[in-house]
C-alpha cells in the first residue's frame, strides 16, 4: 500500500477540465452520503435522484462506484488526480441550501495538502487525520494566545 503526500502551496483545482459540471480526473473528498455501484454515465443521474446528493465522485473501484456526497461544494473545491477514468460532478437544482456560518476561529494559511492514494477509503483516513491535527494545532494555538 503506498500513499504519497505532496505540499503546495497553489490550487490544483486549475488542472481539472470541466464541462458544465461535471469534471475529469478529479475527485471531492469527505461529506460521503452513499456510493452505488454505476456506470460512469449514470453517477449523476444517480446523485440527482438521492435526496440530499449535492455532488459526486466516480471511480473504477469495485467495477465502477458512484460516490454521492452532501454538502454545499464549489469546482474550487474538487482536487485534481492522476486517474483520467475518475470524474466528479456537481448537481444542478439539488434541494441543498447554502447556510453561512460564522465563527471567531482566525483564518490561517495552511499550505494545501494534495492526498494520493489507491482508494477512496485511503482518501478518506488521511483526511480524517489530517483535520484532526488542523483542530489540535487552532485548539493549543488558542490556549498560548490567552
């Protein structure tokens, strides 16, 4: 199993070609609804029918499988991968309303951290882990300030 880490400090979203919304080679990670094994051409047929489908991803995992996942989402947000089978897509007149949120967390620059992996659920674990440091390092930041 082998998973590389690559730090920039630049967006990678630019190297995804779209059209419309749907994207290639590129992936949402986190905010998983549900998955479904599809064909490539039915993941956002699928996504718009499952209440609460905001955006997907589709990868040749397990002979093709549709990660539909929730959350208000940008094309800013997909990152850009290496697999030219995996595309990911935003749904139109999804049932999703944006809510602004607002918090007296102080914005930090991180450098952003490019994940590459084998599977979604790779995916998925670095970044669970990744936030989890993001958190432990605003936590113990705020309590040296005070």
């Amino acid at each position: 199993m082998m998973i590389t880490l690559l730090f920039s400090i630049y967006a990678v979203s630019a190297n995804i070609i779209w059209n419309d919304n749907i994207g290639t080679s590129c992936d949402f990670v986190n905010n998983d609804l549900f998955n479904a094994r599809t064909s490539k051409d039915e993941c956002f047929q699928k996504c718009n029918q499952t209440s609460g489908c905001t955006h997907f991803t589709w990868s040749n995992w397990n002979s093709g499988t549709c990660w539909m996942k929730k959350g208000y989402v940008e094309k800013d947000d997909a990152f850009a991968n290496a697999d030219v089978d995996m595309i990911c897509g935003i749904v139109r007149g999804s049932d999703y309303t944006q809510t602004n949120v607002t918090t007296d967390i102080p914005m930090m620059k991180l450098p952003t951290v490019i994940v590459m992996a084998t599977n979604q659920t790779q995916i998925l674990s670095i970044s669970s882990f990744l936030l989890f440091f993001a958190f432990l390092f605003i936590i113990l930041n705020k309590s040296y300030s005070s």
